[in-house]
C-alpha cells in the first residue's frame, strides 16, 4: 500500500470509527486525509471498496490485538486476559481505532461479521476446557461481548465496557 492509500485508509477508519459510514462522504475523508477526492476512487474505486478495505484492516488489526491474549496453556488464563483487552482500549486509542472502524462498517452496511479461526478456535478451547456446553456458541459470544466492550471504551464509556468484561468473565470462570 502506497503512503497516499495509508493515508486514505488511516482517514476513513478514524471518521468512521467517530461518526459511522454513512455520516461519512468521500469528500470528508479526501480532506481528512489531505488528497483530492479522485485520489480516493483512483486507488479505491468507490467508498463500498474502501470500506472492504477497512472492514479487512480492522479485522486484522483485531486478530493481532487478540493474538496476543491466546498462547496461554491455561483456559481460565486464556478467558481472563482476552477479556481483560477492553481495559487497554482508551490509552491505546490508535491501537483500537482500525478494530472500531471495522466494527461501524459492519454494522453501518449490513455486512456479516467475521472471525479469525484461530481466534475463533482458541477461544472455543478454553470454553469447552472450562467445562461449558455448546462451546462454540459460548466463544462466539465472547467475541461479540468484546467488540461492544471495546466499542464502548473507545467511545469513553470504560464503566460499561467494564461491566460487560466483568459480567461475562464471572458467568464463564466464576471468580
């Protein structure tokens, strides 16, 4: 990726990330970012391929940021430092704004949310190790608990996004 596409695609996942897709024109992001507007559909195409390019860059962001949270041999370890991540959400603001982008463009477009399988797999470990059934269910909805969570500190609400983290981390670990 060229450094103008960087720039273009840093642009639209901190507008998006703010204001949601639909508040957000081209021409917005092409003065966020410092280009022209054509620069944008040159490199991009038309918003829909930006925003696939955002939606993709956030999920891979989310990954590297869950990633680390999940070598652990010990499922309860595993379950209490995955949802933990929300706590660091408002001192990494940068960090987590491509998984917030990503999150908005989901939800502004309709679009299916994905998982990475070795997020998806490893969390469906822990659970079944744990000792609950139907652990697939159960390690979707940590994922979905953790998007809201995060989604709700970078938008400055930390109490609910801790409560959320707490809430379910109790359910599944009993601490």
């Amino acid at each position: 990726m060229t450094e103008k596409q960087q720039k273009i695609l840093s642009s639209a996942q901190k507008l998006f990330a703010l204001d949601g897709v639909a508040a957000v024109s081209t021409a917005r992001i092409a003065k966020e970012a410092g280009v022209s507007e054509a620069l944008i559909f040159r490199h991009f195409g038309n918003k829909q391929l930006l925003v696939n390019a955002v939606v993709k860059a956030g999920l891979s962001a989310k990954s590297s940021i869950i990633n680390g949270a999940l070598h652990s041999p010990d499922p309860v370890t595993l379950v209490y430092a995955v949802l933990s991540i929300p706590a660091d959400v408002q001192d990494n603001y940068d960090l987590f704004l491509p998984w917030v982008s990503h999150l908005r463009a989901v939800r502004d477009y309709g679009m299916e949310i994905s998982s990475d399988s070795f997020v998806r797999e490893r969390l469906t470990w822990a659970v079944e190790e744990i000792g609950h059934g139907r652990p697939e269910a159960v390690a979707y909805t940590i994922e979905r608990v953790l998007d809201q969570a995060v989604e709700l500190g970078f938008t400055g609400e930390e109490d609910e996004a801790n409560n959320l983290s707490l809430g379910l981390r109790e359910m599944l670990i009993n601490e």
